[in-house]
C-alpha cells in the first residue's frame, strides 16, 4: 500500500526508528500473543493431560488449535485496531507508521488463516464489520483486502468475486531532487484516505482493484 513498493530512502529516519522501536514490538506481541491463548484454552479442556488418549489428542488438537489460534489472531487485530491504531490526521509520520502496522497485521498468513475458512458465509461479513467495514445484508463474501475497512460501505446483494483489492489509503509521495540528481532521504509525504462505495446488487469479480474514492453504482458488474 503507498509507497511500500518503493525503496527504503522514501521514508525519514524518523519512519525508520519509529518501525524498528515502535512498530516491530506490536507485530511480535501480535503474533505470539494467540499462541499463548490458545494453549491456555487447550490446557484448560485437558489436552495436555496424560489420561487423554492419543488418538484423541491428534484428531482433535490439530483443527482446535488452527481454529483458535486462528480467531484468538483476529481478536488481537481487532483490539490493537481499535486501541492502537486509529487514524491520525495531525502528524503524518504517525499516519505512516499506523498503516505500515495495519498492513503486517492483515497482509499476512495468519491473517488469511482468520478469514479464509469463513468464505460465503455470514460469519465472514461479520468478522469486517468487527474491523469497521459496513456490509449490507445478503452479502456473497470473499476475502477481499483493505487497509482501512472502516472506509468500506458495501450495499446489500452485492457479489464479491477472489481477490478484490480496496485501496482506501495511499500515500502521494513528492520525491525530492538535488543539483546531482540523487534522490532525497526525506520527500514530502500526503496521505489520501477516502471511503470507497460499493452500491446495492452490484458485482465485483475476480481480482478488480478499487481505488481510493471509487463508487460503484446500484446494480453494476464490474469485471468478466
């Protein structure tokens, strides 16, 4: 998202320092933090006592784990979301540093792992609502990415198709030269975040990516 495709030198040793001091402690926290839940639940059910037979325990253990782990992972994401990063108009630093966190935290496996079992059904509308997404009723959901779901207004009826890209939030980068042409360490950063509209029984198939601002009108197809 942004300027995550470019090279490091588009960000300010600020950035920099914020990510590696600030940043990074999150995303660990994030990610060992459902590990710990999720052998606490499963001691609590008995899975580590001797008495529990092996069968059972290989049967049984390997989808609880997956499922928990899974859900214990969003439930985090959630939390740090709606604590920790919320958007900060005043200091675009602070704005950089929010979405780089946002996108480790859903742009990843895990993440995946979180939604993907949930594909064309209910409960999958109901985990985006959760991150601020407004979705509509009879919802025909897939995994679709947005940094910042509570820029995502989906009507009821609409059909999502694989991949579907949002890109509610993006950064216009001005890069700076000098008198040898050399790229500068510290360019003008503008941060754009605006809601994107997908109207009532429209369709937005396979791989379509929306940019930041778009609206798709009632009953549209968008895509082959």
């Amino acid at each position: 998202t942004g300027t995550d495709d470019a090279g490091p030198a588009l960000y300010s040793p600020l950035q920099q320092i914020l990510r590696l001091f600030g940043g990074v402690p999150v995303l660990l926290v994030a990610r060992q933090l459902p590990v710990g839940v999720t052998l606490c639940v499963l001691r609590s059910m008995g899975f580590f006592e001797k008495t529990m037979s092996l069968t059972k325990w290989f049967l049984a253990f390997s989808w609880l784990y997956s499922l928990i782990s899974s859900q214990a992972y969003f439930s985090v994401v959630v939390l740090v979301k709606k604590t920790l990063l919320r958007p900060s108009f005043v200091n675009v630093e602070l704005e950089q540093l929010r979405c780089w966190l946002l996108a480790r935290l859903i742009g990843n496996a895990d993440f995946d792992d979180c939604v993907g079992p949930w594909i064309n059904t209910e409960v999958l509308a109901v985990l985006y609502r959760l991150l601020g997404a407004n979705i509509g009723n009879r919802v025909q959901m897939d995994a679709f990415y947005a940094l910042e779901h509570d820029l995502v207004h989906v009507g009821s009826n609409v059909v999502f198709g694989h991949g579907v890209t949002l890109e509610t939030t993006s950064f216009d980068v001005d890069v700076c030269t000098d008198d040898d042409e050399t790229t500068s360490l510290v360019p003008k950063t503008r941060v754009r975040r605006r809601p994107i509209r997908i109207e009532a029984d429209a369709q937005v198939l396979d791989h379509c990516h929306l940019e930041a601002g778009s609206k798709v009108e009632n009953a549209a197809l968008l895509g082959t």
